[in-house]
C-alpha cells in the first residue's frame, strides 16, 4: 500500500500518540491535532487521504464536520471515533457520510484494517440526502458493551436501505425495540410501524390479518378489512414471533416476498406491497426447518440480515445503565427516587437474567413501588433474586387451566395483539369455527371415524356432523386412533 497522508483529530493526547505509532509503522504521513478547526484547515487546503476524527473536541463537534467535508471532497473517507457508544452516535456517524464509526475503546488491529480499507478500496462520491431529525437523549436501546456496539453498527449501515432484517434473541431482550429503532431513524420514518404478534393470531385468522378481506369473503365478513400489509404500506411491518407462523400461511407469505404484489381473501385485484419487512423470533428457525415445520425457502427470504441479540448476562456490564435508565424512568412516572449501592448493583450484574431486559426493567419498578429505602443495599436484591419465581417460558398454560380460561388466554392475548385497533370484522364466527374443528377432530378420531358415533357423542344431527366436516374439510380415517 503507497504511502498515503492521514489527518487525525482527537482530543485525547494519548489516543494520538498510539495513532501515531501504529500508522507510523505502516508507512504513512500521520499529522495529529486536538482542535477540529485545524482538522478542517487541512482538509479545506486540500491536504491528507483519509481523516480520523474523535466526536468531541474542544471547539467543534467531529460529527459536524463529516458533511461538511463530504461536501467540498466526496472522495476524501473519514472515519469517525467516539467514546459516546450509543447507537444514535452510529447512526449520525453513518447518516452524515462517515466510511466507518469505530467505538472506543477501540481495538488496534481492527483500526488498522479499517484504514487499509478505506486507502485502497474503490471510491465512488457518496450522495449524502441530508442529515437525520436531530434525535433527543432519549435512547432507543441501552448499552455500551462491545457485543451492542456491534449491534450498533449493523443498524446504522441498515438505516439507508430496504433489506429483509431477522431479529432473533431470548424473550425480553428487545426484538422490538431493534425493529422499531430500524425504522424510526430509516428512509421508511415517514410512514407507519405495524406490527404483528404471529403467536397472539388464531391460525384461522392469519391470512385475513395479513392481507385483509373484501365484504363478504367468508361468513361474519360484513365489511372490507384492511390486513397488516396494506396497513403499513410506505413503511415498515414487523413481524414478531414470525417461528409460530403456520406453514400454510407461510407459503402465502414467501409469495408475496417473491411477487411482491398480493391479493386479499376474496379478493382478486393485485396489490403491490410498498413494505420493508422485519421479523423476530425467540425459536431456531434452522431447527424448525429441519423439522419440517419452517420453509426453507421462506427463512432464507426473511433471513437476508440476521441479527442477533445478545442475552442480559452476555452483556453483564450494561447492568448499571439499564438500571439507572429504569430508575429515571420510574422517577417520571411518579415514583420514589431511589439510587443502587455498589454492592447490591455488582449482585444484579452477577444474576443470569433469565427474563433479560424486561426481568430487569420489572424488578426496577418493583423496587421504586415496594420499598421506603432511599438506597436499595444487596439484602433486599437477595431476597428479590431469591424469591422470584422462575419465568413461565412463553405463553405455556398452567396445568390446571380449564377449556374456558385457556380460550380467555388466547383471546385476551389476540386483542391485545392490535394494541389500540380492533381486528376485522366477524370474529364471533371465526372463533367458533376454530374451536369447533379440534372438537369435531379429536371427536372423530376417538371414535374411530365412525360418524354416527361421533354424532350421538356430539349431540348433533348426523345430516349437520357431515355438512360440518365438508365446511370444514376434516378428514376422516376409519378404523384408526
């Protein structure tokens, strides 16, 4: 690699030095300052190859500089540092034309790359759209560990596109706040965010929830229904839960992903489907896939950018600052101003988090609710941890749940899945027809298809069991169990 000249701005004397060594040694001109006028004194003179540049400097803020830059020399790469590791500090870096946004502390080597990279890769002038609405403090995600500032950055190279996202990751640890986050600070913030609980849809539903119905479709359909898709047409559908998806209505779904155009049910006019989708889900897809119960093709539609999220106890020391974000938080909504001590913050750092975030986020509101103590000291965090009872791993119903509690479950949990809407139209008899195919089912089977059997069982006519089984094509097996 030819000798190149390398601008580096950082406040930090000590951070200057290392620079200076490390890209001394690989032959290059290195000029160090502290002060982002000199930065831009230079490079308004049309000197250096590449700049390196700190966020915060005593006179300028580094990330104004970058358009500004950008503007007068498209050619000239500038990658941004910052010891402010949060993903609005990624997604400025990025939005405004930065090559790359390295956190700090930074890993030499990995600098060293990234100025390999961009000395000798293929430039091509960036146009730069305008700068993103300046964003508040108020953070979308939380954390400064080095497996979110990874995250970080994946998000930040994603806000300029429309690519197919695959959020998985341990309930609790923010699926959605990724997707939401994707689509707050994307080209898509303009238009609506949908999202959709697969596992809160009776799997009669989906197709209709998805991509809507005309009057009529089916019985209890008294007006047309806009689904998800049309809802959040110009912006983002995100699709939560997306390995509880049934896999006929997979198959439905990877067409559309293929066509992109779709038709309602009982409809037959083509709609074109303007939407970026993100899916999420706590279940190995791959697993699923091996089993049959998940389209290989589909998954590899939806897995275009997979993002992992870490779990809480992977990322141990981003503990002290969700706490006290929750702690703020808790104080905004009316709450006793409570602080940790260093004790009892080490205990919650140590703990497995088997709920992640939002255990944690409960146990902070249980704390500022439930206790006088201004300082919260590690008895009452012992005996928190101690006497939580173990998570209820998804939605598993207790053992001795009764027919008409587990039906108030689902449909407690399908309602809630529209936040503030409401779900189309004629769910009294889309329900029943859900609950009454396992009934005529399992009836059948246990009588080993003998539908007179399974009649008198019933209560009902025989002439009605068969027009039930026509509607509702169930398939009935003589002579097996």
């Amino acid at each position: 690699m030819a000798q190149a000249t390398i601008l580096v701005a950082d406040d930090d004397k000590a951070i200057r030095t290392v620079l200076n060594q490390a890209l001394g040694r690989l032959g290059h001109d290195v000029r160090l300052t502290g002060h982002a006028s000199q930065l831009w004194k230079w490079v308004a003179d049309g000197e250096g190859d590449l700049v390196i540049t700190d966020v915060v400097m005593p006179d300028e803020n580094g990330l104004d500089l970058v358009p500004r830059i950008r503007k007068i020399r498209p050619d000239l790469r500038v990658i941004v540092m910052s010891a402010q590791n949060t993903l609005l500090t990624a997604i400025k870096a990025t939005e405004r034309g930065a090559f790359e946004y390295l956190p700090k502390p930074f890993d030499l080597k990995e600098l060293v790359s990234v100025v390999e990279r961009a000395l000798t890769a293929p430039k091509a002038p960036a146009s730069i759209d305008g700068e993103i609405d300046e964003p508040d403090e108020k953070l979308p995600l939380i954390g400064r560990s080095a497996a979110m500032q990874e995250i970080y950055r994946v998000l930040a190279r994603l806000m300029g596109t429309d690519l197919t996202v695959m959020i998985t990751g341990e309930s609790g640890t923010g699926k959605e706040l990724v997707a939401r986050a994707l689509h707050d600070y994307g080209k898509r913030r303009n238009g609506p965010f949908v999202a959709l609980n697969m596992a809160a849809i009776p799997r009669e539903l989906i197709e209709s929830e998805l991509f809507g119905h005309e009057k009529g479709a089916f019985t209890g359909a008294t007006s047309r229904y806009a689904g998800r898709f049309e809802q959040s047409q110009g912006g983002t559908l995100f699709l939560d839960e997306i390995g509880d998806m049934p896999i006929e209505a997979q198959t439905r779904l990877l067409r559309v992903l293929q066509e992109g155009e779709y038709t309602t049910v009982g409809g037959r006019t083509r709609i074109r489907a303007d939407v970026r989708i993100i899916a999420a889900t706590h279940r190995d897809l791959r697993q699923l896939v091996r089993q049959g119960l998940f389209r290989e093709d589909l998954f590899y539609r939806l897995n275009v950018v997979p993002i992992r999220l870490p779990p809480l106890r992977e990322r141990a020391d981003d503990v002290p600052l969700l706490v006290r974000h929750f702690l703020q938080t808790t104080t905004t909504e009316g709450l006793p101003v409570k602080t940790i001590d260093a004790a009892a913050m080490e205990r919650l750092k140590q703990h497995r988090w088997p709920g992640n975030v939002r255990e944690l986020e409960n146990l902070i509101r249980r704390l500022s609710a439930l206790y006088s103590q201004e300082v919260i000291g590690i008895d009452i965090i012992e005996a928190e941890l101690t006497d939580a009872a173990p998570p209820v791993a998804g939605d598993s119903a207790p053992a001795d749940e009764s027919l008409g509690a587990a039906v108030d479950r689902h449909l407690k949990a399908y309602f809630g899945a529209h936040k503030d809407g409401l779900p189309p139209a004629g769910v009294y008899d889309r329900i029943l027809r859900e609950v009454e195919r396992p009934l005529l089912s399992l009836t059948l089977s246990a009588t080993r298809g003998n539908q007179i059997k399974a009649a008198q069982l019933l209560g009902l006519n025989r002439n009605t069991l068969r027009k039930k089984i026509r509607e509702l094509d169930i398939q009935v097996v003589r002579g097996l169990k």
